[in-house]
C-alpha cells in the first residue's frame, strides 16, 4: 500500500500548495460543461483547496468527495506516523463486494452523479 501513501501525501502537499496560491492557476473544464451536464469528480480541486482553506462548507458544495480525499490525506499522516513510532505500517483490508454491495455501489454512484448535477450551474461557473 505504499502507493496509498505516497498519494496521500501527495495530494495533501498539492492541496496545501493550492491553497497558498489562490487555486489552479489554470482553467481546465470538462468538455461536458458546454452543455451543463458535469461529472462526479467535476469540483474535486476546488472542493479540496477549498478545505485546505478551512472552508469546509464550500467545499461540500463544490464536491462532497473532496472532504473524504481530505480525510484520506490524514489517514495517509497518520499511517506514515503510526509506521515512524511502532515500525510497522497498518494496512487495511477491504473484501470485494458481493451482488448486493455492487448493487448499492451503483446507486450510490447515480446519487452522487445527480447530486452533483443538481450544483451543475455553480460548479461550472464559479472560481475559487
């Protein structure tokens, strides 16, 4: 799970980065915005800047995911602190899902797909 870490690091650095410098300092909307339609992971930079900024509910309107990348990202400290104090890392196992949590997974999906379509016009037209 070394990649974990490393991504959580990452990402923790770039947010933090983001947040120093007043966003991404380029524009870069989906091809899909033309049209008003956006993705699921449409807001997830703002959205995680934004929580680097400390402004939690802005970041939940620009992207509910990025409060749990945010969450990931000190999961990924504190796994690296847990591993620098007790020399072993913790890992967690996660069992693939049956037909019933692929069946909740994909609803989950939708929600989350209408959810964020329904912030559309603020998502596509605001800037952080």
């Amino acid at each position: 799970m070394r990649w974990l870490t490393v991504l959580a690091l990452g990402g923790g650095l770039t947010a933090g980065v983001l947040a120093l410098i007043g966003g991404f300092p380029l524009d870069m909307p989906m091809p899909t915005h033309a049209v008003g339609w956006v993705e699921p992971t449409c807001g997830l930079t703002r959205g995680t800047t934004a929580a680097a900024r400390g402004d939690l509910a802005l970041a939940w309107r620009y992207n509910p995911l990025s409060l749990m990348l945010v969450a990931l990202g000190f999961a990924g400290v504190l796994r690296v602190a847990a591993r620098l104090m007790t020399g072993r890392w913790v890992n967690l196992r996660i069992p693939r899902p049956n037909a019933v949590g692929w069946a909740v997974l994909g609803v989950a999906v939708v929600a989350f797909t209408l959810y964020q379509q329904g912030n559309a016009d603020f998502i596509i037209h605001s800037r952080a």
